[in-house]
C-alpha cells in the first residue's frame, strides 16, 4: 500500500492536516466492502489490560475516515462518500462489541474533520453516524477527540449535542475561538478534554 509494486502503484500519501505527519489515503468507490480485518485495537488494549494498566483505546472515527478518504481510480468524482456510512458502521459496532467484552470502559474517536467547513447535510451525516452507533456505546464513557484548528459554530453545536458521547475534546492552543463557544454554552453533565499541549511541538 505504501510503497507500490511493478504492477501496483503505491497508495497515495497526504499530510495530516497542518502537521509534517503523514497518512495513507484510502481509495473508495460504491462497491467498497468494509471487514473487520485489524484486531489491533482490540490486541493492544488486552496486551496492556494483562500488564495492569487500563488504556483508552483510540479509532479514527467513522465520519473523518470516510471524509479523508478519495475517490478510487474509475469513480465519479460526485459519488457521495459519505452515503458508505451504512457499509462502514457495522464494522465499528464489532470493534466496540470486542473492545467492550475486552474489558473496557471507555472509547476514544477522532473526529479532527470537524474543524473544517462542513455544509449541513454532513453534519447531519456525522450526527447520524453516532446515533446509530448509540446502543452499541451503550454502558462506555465515549470520548470525541477534534484537533489542529477551531471547531466552527455549527459543527460545535452539532458534537455537543450527541446523547452517546460523555466526553468533548478541544483543541485549545490553536482554538481561541472554541474556548469562547466552551465559555458561551457547555452540556451539562458532560466532560471537557483540553488540548493545552502544542501537537506541532511537542519537545517544548
């Protein structure tokens, strides 16, 4: 995938948002199938569970992967990414069911794409996603991670409104403008993670 064959080129490679990380780009088009292929999640946090520490595990979320995503060679550049939710959620509520019979008690989601400019109609798609994941994360504390850049008005009200999630994060170093929305109107009952360390760096 990274590094290509002589009949296969490599998979494209893109910045991480702002940042000198780098991700590779997953290809998708209508006929996509999604299988639950990687256990490392589920691995790690029982190889830490076994050494007496209790880990949060942390999964790319559903919305920011599909949105990062491209169109595979072929695919109409309209095809909707988003309308592979319905493929891609079934095997987010198997990780969580392992993870939840693991042992643990809490999940982490990035959602960094929530810093961008987002029309309503993926908003709607974002919120949509979590409700129908809601019964599976049932019984965890569920934490939703967004970073690298304020979270627009919208977008923050829209996260801060889902039932299934017990737990916001912000980043604050780069998110004046979040700090004012948190000031203006927070759930009550719900927890703040604040980003207070510069991820651009993090030797300081």
């Amino acid at each position: 995938m990274a590094r290509g064959n002589a009949s296969v080129p490599a998979m494209e490679m893109t910045k991480w948002f702002d940042t000198n990380y780098h991700f590779i780009v997953p290809e998708l088009g209508p006929d996509v199938k999604f299988t639950y292929a990687s256990h490392k999640a589920v691995n790690e946090y029982k190889e830490a569970k076994a050494l007496g520490v209790d880990t949060v595990p942390v999964l790319v979320g559903p919305f920011t992967f599909l949105s990062l995503s491209k169109h595979a060679k072929g695919v109409e550049k309209t095809f909707p990414k988003l309308s592979l939710l319905d493929k891609i959620l079934p095997v987010y509520k198997e990780v969580i069911a392992d993870l939840k019979a693991a042992g643990a008690s809490a999940i982490q989601f990035d959602e960094p794409v929530l810093v961008m400019d987002l029309e309503s109609h993926q908003l709607e798609a974002f919120a949509n996603a979590y409700s129908e994941l809601e019964s599976s994360l049932a019984g965890l504390h569920v934490i939703i991670e967004t970073y690298f850049a304020d979270v627009p008005q919208e977008a923050y009200k829209t996260l801060t409104s889902l039932n299934a999630v017990s737990g916001f994060g912000f980043d604050l170093v780069r998110g004046a403008k979040t700090l004012d929305l948190i000031k203006g109107g927070f759930p009550a009952g719900k927890f703040l993670y604040a980003g207070v360390v510069d991820g651009r760096n993090i030797w300081a």
